[in-house]
C-alpha cells in the first residue's frame, strides 16, 4: 500500500512539473469530444480523451505489473 501512494505521490509531481508542456497538447479537443455550446448552457463530454486517457494509464500499469 506504502509504494502505490509513493508512486501515485510521485506521478502528481510528475505531472504537475510537466503541466506547462501538458496544457499544450490538444486533449479535450480530440474529434468525438462532444461540445453543445447553447445561449446560457454549455455541455462539454470527452469521450475521445477520457478513451485515449484510459488506454495510456492501462498500458503504463500493465508495463508496471510484468
């Protein structure tokens, strides 16, 4: 349990030191990301990202794990 919340620790840091360059990438506008932009509402969906996201994480704990 220790290593899982030292690692998870580490890839928060990871990820926070690497935001600038993260923030560029095009996620969240992948084509499939449903955006509905109306007069006072706006419903925004990233299926495309969330997928993409998913598969990234899966394969990284996968690698991990053998």
């Amino acid at each position: 349990m220790s290593r899982a919340l030292i690692l998870i620790g580490l890839v928060i840091v990871a990820i926070g030191l690497l935001w600038p360059w993260l923030s560029r990438l095009p996620l969240g506008q992948l084509p499939g990301d449903i955006i509905i932009r109306k007069e006072n509402v706006s419903f925004f969906f990233p299926i495309t990202t969330m997928i993409l996201v998913s598969v990234v994480i899966s394969a990284i704990l996968w690698l991990f794990q053998r």
